[in-house]
C-alpha cells in the first residue's frame, strides 16, 4: 500500500496527541488531528490483517474522542474496535463493545445499545464460563429492544436467553422468558404458530425443577391463553411426560420422548432439558 506506513501514522499521531498547541493551534485541534492520524493507522493495520494492533488503536482513538467530547463519534469507534477484536481477543472486543453501549445508553440511543448487547451476548455465549453474563447481556437487549417498539427482535433475545437459562439450569427464569415470548407471539399471526413450542419449553421446564402442580396449572393456562394448544403434538407430548413423571415411570417417559423425536428430531438444548427431566423421574416422585 502506498502512502505512510502504520507506524509512521502512529508516531505521527502520538506527537499529536501529546502536543499542548501553540499560537496558532488549539490543544483540542491536535487531539482532533490525532483522532485522525489514529483512524488513518488503524485502517493500515486491518488492510494488513494485523487486527489486534488495530482494535488497540481504535480504543486509543475512541478514548481521545471522550476527551474531545465527541461521544458519538467514539461510540462508533469503540465499536469497530470490537469488529477488530472479535476473531482475535473476544474477551476485548466486549469490553469494547461494554463502553460503546454505556455511551450510547448516556446518549439514549437505547435501540442501537441493544445491538450492541446482543453483539456481546453472542460473544459470551460462544465461552462456556460465561454464559450467565450472555444471559444477562440478552435479556438487557431484550428490555431496550422492547422500549423502543422492536418487539420481534426482543422475542429473538428473550429465546436465546432462555435457552442460555436451561443451559445453566436456571428452570424459572426460562419458564419466565418462555412464557413472556409466547405472550408476545400470540399477538401476531405471523408468530402464533410457534406459540405451542414455547408453551412446551416453558413446561418441560417445570417439570425439570421438578414442579408438577406447577406445570398442571401452567398448562391449564397456556389452554386459556392459546384454546388451540391442546389438541396440538407438542401439548399431547408435554402432558404424556408430566404423566410419566407423576407416576415416576420411565419406560413411560422414554416411549413418549421416543415418539415425539420420530416426529421432530429433539437435539440441542431441548435434548439437555430433556434430561434434566428425566433425572428428575429417576429420582422418584415430586413430594411439594
């Protein structure tokens, strides 16, 4: 590439940066010629490949831009910084994507706050250790997608939340979540249909607390709230196994769980919840 190297951009923007001004120019002129410089390097740097050294310099950059009281400016920066630091040091990147959605929450620009902690959920929960702050990072997404009206994309993060609570075993908290989508999908007709598979999470995760009166009533209500859901296959499953469990049956449990995976193949996390539920009938009946 033609033109200074990174380097030379950075020396140049570090004398920059460092300058107290003169007669004729600001100290804040030389940090907006520094944001510059920085920006310009930084581009070097990822036309290079060199990704962490330009997620670093975006950092530096988006710093310089708070301290010019450009807040917008360095929430976008501390954003590409992330972009930098994604595929290279994912526990920067969210730090970086942390600062960018505490400014834009400062601004109130909650919907593009929510993006990013969606984008940093992702990141948490690709680390087993952290799922909990996935979780976390979802349902706050989830919250301000709602007060802005983006009630689809809210429903999104709210089923990658409780799925991360399953993951964790957090059963009421998933049931909440479950239950809060398929409130929000019944308002639709574009997203009724799923309705049933959510009413059936929800309540296989009763049951893996174990809770069995619990999940009785529950079903009670998700047929006042969706008078479809009985006749469907997910509703005859989930009362097949709730039956199976009151009775501590599992032959019984394994022939429904059986027949309803010929149906639709049960992978994933509804495989772990499954089993969640099944240790639970191995373990005898529920005495709450």
């Amino acid at each position: 590439m033609g033109g200074p190297s990174a380097e030379e951009l950075l020396k140049r923007a570090e004398k920059k940066a460092s300058s107290t001004g003169g007669w004729f120019t600001s100290k804040q002129s030389k940090l907006e010629e520094a944001v510059e410089l920085f920006k310009e390097a930084a581009n070097k740097l990822r036309a290079e490949n060199r990704m962490e050294d330009a997620g670093r310099v975006l950092v530096k950059t988006a710093e310089l831009e708070i301290e010019t009281n450009e807040r917008d400016f360095a929430a976008n920066t501390y954003f590409e910084a992330s972009k930098c630091y994604r595929m290279v040091r994912p526990d920067q990147a969210v730090i970086a994507l942390g600062r960018c959605s505490d400014l834009l929450v400062e601004r109130g620009r909650f919907r593009q706050a929510a993006d990013r902690q969606k984008n940093m959920a992702e990141l948490y929960r690709e680390d087993p250790s952290r799922l909990d702050q996935g979780l976390e990072a979802y349902e706050r997404a989830a919250h301000w997608y709602i007060q802005e009206g983006a009630t689809a994309t809210a429903s999104a993060c709210q089923r990658e939340a409780a799925q991360l609570a399953i993951q964790l075993q957090q059963y009421p908290r998933a049931i909440e979540l479950w239950e809060a989508v398929a409130t929000s999908s019944l308002n639709s007709n574009l997203t009724k249909y799923s309705v049933k598979e959510y009413y059936l999470n929800a309540g296989l995760s009763y049951l893996a607390i174990p809770d069995h009166g619990a999940a009785t009533r529950a079903m009670a209500f998700y047929a006042q709230q969706d008078p479809s859901f009985p006749s469907t296959t997910e509703a005859q499953f989930l009362h097949g196994v709730l039956e199976a469990c009151e009775h501590s049956d599992l032959d019984a449990f394994d022939a429904r769980v059986r027949d309803f995976d010929r149906l639709k193949p049960i992978t994933g996390w509804r495989a772990t919840l499954l089993h969640s539920v099944r240790n639970t009938v191995a373990d005898g009946p529920d005495l709450s």
